[in-house]
C-alpha cells in the first residue's frame, strides 16, 4: 500500500471514529439530561415562564 492510500484509509477510520463517538455521546446526553431535567423538577418545582 502506498502511502497516500494508508493515508486516505486512516482519514476515513478517524471520520467513521468521529461519527460513532457522536451517535453515542448524544444519547448519552440525552439520558442523563433527562434524569437532571426529573432532579431538578423534585428539588425546584416546575419551571415557570415569565
């Protein structure tokens, strides 16, 4: 292989890496926002507007 080639192939595992690191940090946050959004509405109350 030549080294252009190594290059490009390591350039797409670093993008498919980036992506799938993504995909799970937003579910992540997702959950865990959740759970602090139930936290917070224990302790304070529902958020009032205005």
């Amino acid at each position: 292989m030549i080294y252009g080639e190594a290059l490009f192939h390591a350039g797409v595992g670093v993008l498919c890496a980036a992506a799938a690191l993504g995909v799970v940090s937003c579910v992540v946050f997702t959950i865990t926002g959740k759970r602090l959004k139930k936290t917070l509405q224990e302790e304070y109350g529902k958020k009032r507007h205005g």
